[in-house]
C-alpha cells in the first residue's frame, strides 16, 4: 500500500510539472531521453522510476527531484532533511532524497541503500557527473565496463553520461550520492572560494 501510494504521488508530481512546463508527454520524453511509453507508465504510477530516469526528469523539467518525489514549491530556497525522511523503494533500492530547494536543478543529492539481493539491472546513463561516498559496505561501481570495488569511507567522481551501475560486493551498501549538471562555463572552475571560512 505504501509503495502504491508513493508511486501515485511521484505520478501526481509528474504531469503537474510537465504541465506547469507546458511540455507534451512526447516532449518530455525526449528531452528526458526515455520512451513515451515508458513516461505515460510512469504519470500514470504503473511503473517505478529508476535513479537515472528521475535525474534525467528533474533535469528535464528544470525542477529539484525532490519536487518529484513530493516537496511542494513555495517555500523559502532552502531545505534541510533530518533523518527518518519519506523513502521511496525501487529495483532493490531505497532512496532518500538529501537535497532540493525550490528553484534548485543543477545539482541532486541522494542516500541509496542498496539491497544484497538486488537484481542487476541495466547500466544508467544520464548527463552531468556523479561523486558518491561509500558511507557503509562494500559498493560494486560498474563504470564503462569496468568494475571498481570501493569500502566504507571511499569517494568517485565521474561522467554520468557513460554507462555505469550501481550494486554490492556483498551485503547491504549504503551510499551518498550527488549528481551535478552545471552549465559549461562553470566547468573546472571551483566551487568554493579559495577561503572556505568565506562561505
């Protein structure tokens, strides 16, 4: 029922911003990269998004995934998630979203538990890059065709428009994950300020 319920608020979600878009289920799609087919399944809360289709929306859309998965606009640009926050549960994964506030959609942040007993799936592609950090178990990175073995307190960094998954060496992983899509003349210039007590 949870499950059911979370699947038709996503739904809910979705054609609200596509339509505050002004954008067509066939335009979205392709801006997404998905089938229509697959975004009409997903409006209509018969199919559960993967991590990859929902940044590929919010980025579509020009929204935060958190706006997708159920926050509400007309709030101050800030968001704090404390613990316990709503999770939403697909393909072996459960995620919690760490980061959107109104307004926000160059930059998503994710803690993902990923399951032992998750089925492979397809590898995601999507643009933009990704830095995660293994916050506990062994995670089992496929990047490009490679596979990479990161432990509890280990960090990767990148480009999410290469085949990559996500899964376990063994046991639960639990994992942060932030995927960035900056505009072009902001790449390899820093984010912070040389002074990080300036911030």
């Amino acid at each position: 029922m949870e499950l059911e319920e979370a699947l038709s608020s996503l739904a809910e979600s979705l054609r609200e911003e596509r339509s505050r878009a002004g954008l067509t289920l066939e335009q979205l799609a392709q801006r997404a990269d998905l089938s229509t087919a697959h975004l009409s399944r997903l409006e209509s809360g018969d199919r559960q998004p993967s991590v990859a289709a929902l940044i590929s929306l919010s980025r579509a859309l020009g929204v935060s995934m958190s706006t997708l998965l159920g926050e509400r606009r007309g709030v101050p640009a800030i968001a704090a998630y404390p613990p316990g926050r709503v999770t939403h549960e697909a393909n072996g994964l459960t995620i919690a979203p760490c980061s959107g506030f109104p307004g926000s959609s160059t930059l998503e942040a994710l803690q993902i538990r990923i399951s032992a007993d998750r089925a492979p799936s397809e590898p995601a592609r999507h643009r933009g890059e990704e830095w995660i950090y293994v916050v506990n178990g062994q995670l089992r990175l496929e990047f490009d065709g490679q596979v990479h073995l990161l432990d509890a307190g280990s960090t990767v960094h990148f480009d999410a428009n290469r085949p990559h998954r996500l899964g376990t060496a063994q046991g639960t992983v639990e994992v942060i994950v932030v995927a960035a899509d900056a505009p072009n003349d902001f790449r390899n210039h820093p984010l912070f300020s040389a002074s990080i007590s300036d911030h």
